[in-house]
C-alpha cells in the first residue's frame, strides 16, 4: 500500500498505528449506496435496487474492498472497534436503504406486517455474494431478476 501511495512504510505508521487502524479509515470513507426508486411494483422497485447495488459492488475497485471485507469477517469477532467500523460506516447506510423500502411496504400493505426486515434485509444479497465470491459465476439481470420475484413471493400479502 504504501508503494502504491509513493510513500515510505514509516509514512504509513505516522498516520496509522496499525494495518487494522488503516483499514478502518479506509471503510470509514466507503459510504456510498444506490438510490432508491419509489415507482413501480415492489419487485422491480427490489430488483433494480438490487442491480444498482451490484453494479456498484461489481467495479473492481469495490470488488477489491468486498474481498478485504471478506477476510475481516474473522477479525471482527476478536477487534470490536473493527466490527463497529464495519457495521457503522460500511453496513448500515446500504441496509438502511432498503430496511426503508420494506417498511414502506408494510405499512403500504404490499408485504405482510409481521415480517422480520432486519432478516429480510440480509436474504437478497446473501445468495449474490455466494454466486460471485465463492462459487466465482456471474450474476445477470435475469439471475437479479429472479431472485427477487422469489424472494418476494415469500413475504408478499396474500390476495396480491
């Protein structure tokens, strides 16, 4: 890292004590999270959130920062400022996105009330970190596409 800055590793450790404190000021400046559409029928309305997230996640430049996210899963459970880093400045803006549209939902009678959204917030992304972290197979619009019509028929209100 420090190559690549053009500076020396003492640079590095003037700044940062730790790869660990580098590492949280580097998540700490990744807050960014797609917009979300609130026209059209929930499913597309999940659909092309979920595309827009992935387009995102997809840049190889992110793809890079997701992997390092990966191989901290084990750090956090023994670093709590880590772990709090994460959830903070990494997690939360992205789950609040569409935490929202779920609740909007609700209360719009499109999902049925007694859902679990923080559960339902994590289900659309898990299979996509799967399909293109561990397995290594693309993910397309018709795969996005799918899995959130089916996802969707899990929690919709019934007579919709």
């Amino acid at each position: 890292m420090a190559q690549r800055a053009g500076a020396g590793k003492p640079t590095l450790y003037r700044r940062w004590a730790s790869k660990r404190d580098l590492i949280i000021t580097a998540l700490e400046s990744l807050a960014d999270s797609p917009e979300l559409s609130t026209d059209g029928i929930l499913h597309k309305r999940v659909t092309a959130f979920m595309e827009k997230w992935w387009h995102l996640a997809s840049q190889p430049e992110l793809l890079t920062v997701t992997k390092v996210l990966l191989s901290l899963l084990g750090e956090v459970q023994h670093h709590p400022k880590l772990g709090k880093t994460v959830q903070q400045h990494f997690l939360s803006n992205r789950r609040s996105v569409i935490y929202h549209l779920f609740q909007k939902a609700i209360k719009e009678s499109e999902l049925r009330p007694d859902l679990d959204i923080d559960l339902m917030v994590d289900l659309p992304f898990s299979p996509l970190l799967v399909r293109r972290l561990v397995n290594g197979g693309p993910v397309t619009h018709k795969l996005l596409t799918a899995l959130s019509i089916w996802y969707l028929m899990v929690v919709w209100t019934p007579g919709e």
